[in-house]
C-alpha cells in the first residue's frame, strides 16, 4: 500500500495580469488551461498560474494486490496488479487482508523505445 496522496479535481487558476480567476477540471492527470485570459479587458496569452491552496483534491491510495498462496500453482510466482482506490475507499484495508475487488480494469500500456545509431 502506498500513502494517501492527493489527487487534484479541480484546478483553479489566476492571470498574472489582471487577477482574473478560472476553474478548470482536470481529465486524466491533465490541465487543460486556457490560451487566452477570459477576462475581456486583458484578453492576455499564457498569463495563467495555478494557485494551488485553491484547488479541488481528493485521497487517492495505490494498493498492489497479490494473488492468494492457496490459487498458485506450486513453483510459480503469484500475479500482481495494481489498484487505484478514491475517495472513501482510501485507507480501507491494511496489508494482509483478503479482499474481493469489483471494478473496472484498464489497461496501461507503457512503450519504451531504444535508440540506436
């Protein structure tokens, strides 16, 4: 298990120019910020900074969950996944315990490329 971390919702964000203030939600770890101020009277280009102590968070925990010893074939490695808990289901169990996970399963392919000459 790991820590509880923050995982921000909302971002909220201000120009550096006028003071003008926008709240952005966050899609897949990504903020999509805005170009241009909002604000008609500065209508400014990437002024924006985020202002952290008015952002929306909440609890996310990484728990890696293991197959049980009794389900493995002797000799073999138990599997191993990964499982994002939000909100409420932070900080649920404790290491050791047996669960039953309903959920949605995605898929994370990471690419590594070589580069050679």
């Amino acid at each position: 298990m790991s820590s509880i971390l923050p995982e921000m919702q909302t971002a909220c964000l201000q120009c550096t120019s006028c003071g003008n203030q926008e709240r952005v939600m966050v899609n897949d770890g990504g903020i999509n910020e805005p170009n241009f101020c909002s604000n008609q009277e500065c209508s400014q280009k990437n002024t924006y900074q985020i202002m952290y102590h008015r952002c929306e968070f909440t609890d996310r925990q990484l728990i890696k969950v293991q197959e049980s010893p009794e389900s493995i074939p002797q000799g073999e490695t138990p599997k191993t996944i990964n499982i994002y808990c939000h909100g409420s289901m932070v900080d649920f169990c404790k290491p050791g315990d047996r669960i039953k996970v309903t959920g949605v399963y995605r898929c994370l392919f990471i690419f590594y490329a070589i580069c050679t000459k």
